[in-house]
C-alpha cells in the first residue's frame, strides 16, 4: 500500500504570507502534490498550527534562529502557521482538510516547535500517530512533498525511513528555504536510504 504525504503545504510557507515564512515558489507545488497523490492509494497531510503566543516567536525576521533553551523549541521563528489566519490554509490548489485520509496537527503547545509531522517533540519520542496509522492501513511506500525541503519535509522524510517505510521524496512537489540548505537535505536524505526522484511523472515510471 502506497501513500502520499502532504508536509506542511501551507499559505504560511508561500509569498502570499510575506511577513511569514514565505519560501519562493512556495505556492507552485499543488499540482505536484495532487500528481503523487494519484500514485498512491492514501493521502495524508500535516499542518503546523502555532499559537501567536509560542515562546518561540520573535517580532521581526531579523530577530530569527537565535538557539533556544527549550527542549523541544530550539530555534525563534516569528510568527507563522496561526489557525485562523490565511497562513494557516493549504495552498491554493489541494483538497480541503477533510479529504485526507489522516491529518496531523503539530506544534500546538507554546513550548514545542516540531519540524516532523511523525512527533510532537524534537527527540521524537511523543507519536502525533501517523506512522502507526499507516503501519495499521498496511503501508509499506510513503511519497513526500511540500514545505520546506530544508525543515520539515526532510525531518518528516527521515522519521519516516527511520520507522521502516520506503520513502520517495518527491523534489518538483518541495521548494526550500535555502538552496544550500535543500543540497545538504539531500544529501541527509539519500544517506538515510531515502529515494530522491525529480517529478511525479519519474515517480510513476518508477
Ligand atoms: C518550517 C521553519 C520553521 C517548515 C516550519 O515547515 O519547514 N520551517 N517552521
């Protein structure tokens, strides 16, 4: 059994949030996203739901990636991925929330800011479920997408080959904040045994 996973694939993370985390092109990965999704046979989504009040969150953009003391916050970020607010959406393009087959909901309490969509903390102790309910649906081959390459989808990509699954990273349906930071991602990944492929259509060839 085959899934697709949406990491993250929020308005936060694109240009139309630019006093969020906008990440170039961020917008531009939903058709890529719903091409591997058509690959496999579930479909899941993660979405980072912040509190404006996390003690993570700083005021202004340069007041960023200061380390933390926090065991499961180890970075400031300003304020981003709100419920209620638009970053909060998918991007334009996806299905509505209520069409995956399993959602995840991480980074909700003030003092934890998870990158990976398979634990609510850093060390990747606290299950959010996903990879348990993929084992249940009998899911050997997960694809992952979405935002960022750099953070999330690769710390998602990693949980999920390190808990047994094949996982493909999808790199056409990914955009990341920093072109050095996708290299080194890479890099992490296909030494983690993960499959880098360019595009859904090398996927489907596949
Ligand atoms: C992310 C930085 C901060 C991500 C989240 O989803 O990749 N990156 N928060």
């Amino acid at each position: 059994m085959i899934a697709a996973f949406d990491v993250d694939a929020q308005r936060t993370f694109t240009p139309l949030c630019p006093n969020e985390l906008p990440v170039v092109g961020g917008d531009e990965i939903a058709a890529e996203l719903n091409a591997q999704a058509k690959l496999a046979q579930l479909r899941v989504a993660s979405k980072d739901a912040h509190c404006a009040a996390a003690k993570w969150v700083v005021a202004s953009h340069e007041q960023m990636l200061q380390p933390l003391d926090y065991p499961d916050a180890d970075l400031t970020w300003v304020r981003h991925a709100e419920p209620g607010t638009e970053g909060f959406e998918l991007i334009p393009g996806l299905p509505a929330p209520a069409e995956y087959d399993f959602l995840v909901y991480k980074g909700v309490e003030t003092a934890m800011h998870p990158y990976g969509a398979c634990y609510h903390d850093l060390a990747g102790r606290i299950s959010t479920g996903v990879i348990e309910w993929l084992k249940c649906q009998a899911v050997d081959t997960v694809i992952v997408g979405g935002l960022a390459l750099d953070f999330c989808v690769k710390t998602t990509a990693l949980q999920l080959a390190a808990a047994g699954f094949k996982v493909y990273l999808n790199l056409a349906a990914c955009r990341a904040i920093s072109a050095q930071g996708a290299d080194a991602a890479c890099e992490e990944m296909r030494q983690a045994g993960i499959i880098l492929v360019k595009d859904s259509q090398v996927l489907a060839a596949t």
